[in-house]
C-alpha cells in the first residue's frame, strides 16, 4: 500500500515540474516583446534621435523587449507594435530639425496610429512611403516642417479614418473619393 503512495505523489510532483516547465518555456518565447524587425526599427529611430542631438525617450534600447519602452505600445497576444506615439519628442529649438527618414515605419506591419506630431520633421512628404501600412487609422504629422505637396499615395490608405497634417509647409489637396 505504501508504494502506491509515493507513485501517486511522485506523478503529482512530475506533472507539476512539467506544468512549470512549459509555463516557463512558453513566458521565455514572448519576454522578447515585438518582432526583430521592429526592434531593430526602433533602434534605427533612436539613432536618427541621437544622432540630431535630441534624447530619445529613457526606457528606449534597455532590454530586447520593445514592448515595454515608453511611447511604444503593442498588440497584448501578437507583440507586435500596434501604435506609436512620438508626438513632441523634442524641445522647441528654432534651430534644430530632424531629417527622419519615413521609410523605418514600413517595418511595422500592423501599426495602427502614428504619431508624430510636434518634432521639428523637416523634408519632403512626397518621399514618405508608407504604403506597406495598410492598417493605419490615425496619422499624425501635425506640427513639423514638412514641405512640398501632399503624396496622392495617402489616398491608397483604405484603414485611415484620422490624418492631421497641420501646421506644415504643405501644398494641395487630398481629396476623399
């Protein structure tokens, strides 16, 4: 009777070393945070920051996990990065501008809201392409100094239900069909 026993304690405790196992296993897979791509994105963009002689935000390139940077916020079950908001990153200065480069967005898949807003962003819109973010809603470039004409491209957008492109040195319409 008493071997019984310990085999009914021994299967307990196996199937709790292997409950733990897995939890472990499975917590370790998603302590990364967001996808490669976007993480090395996100390294790019604090560079283009540091290298303009702003700072970027404090939490930004500590720990691979992206996800828990500030102004970075991702979809809970794929960790993929669903919004950024990098709206007023930088202090009002008359003579610093940031040449950012757009095309480091086209690594966000499903990014849905983008802010960026109130940077000093100078250059050419026409040169944006962010046609790969199909499941944009809210575009937000309010603020800058941002030149030449609208890009029709915009238009393609069939997700986006916000843009704000005010206070820029923009020229032409984008008309809603």
């Amino acid at each position: 009777m008493r071997n019984c026993y310990y085999f009914v304690t021994y299967s307990r405790l196996e199937i709790l070393l292997w409950t733990s196992l897995i939890v472990v296993l499975c917590n370790s897979n998603s302590s990364f945070g967001c996808p490669l791509e976007e993480y090395e994105a996100l390294l790019e963009l604090r560079s283009s920051l540091l290298h303009n002689n702003y700072t970027s935000p404090p939490t930004w390139g500590r720990g691979r996990d992206c996800c828990l940077w500030k102004r970075v916020i991702c979809n809970n079950s794929t960790k993929q990065v669903s919004k950024l908001m990098l709206s007023w990153l930088v202090e009002y200065d008359q003579f610093k501008q940031w040449q950012l480069n757009f095309n480091i967005f086209s690594s966000f898949h499903e990014l849905r809201q983008l802010n960026l807003s109130g940077n000093h962003i100078i250059g050419s819109l026409s040169q944006m392409d962010i046609s790969r973010l199909r499941k944009l809603k809210i575009l937000d470039l309010s603020d800058n100094m941002l030149t030449e004409t609208i890009p029709l491209s915009l238009k393609n957008l069939s997700s986006l239900n916000i843009l704000n492109l005010g206070s820029n040195q923009l020229n032409g319409t984008l008309n809603k069909e």
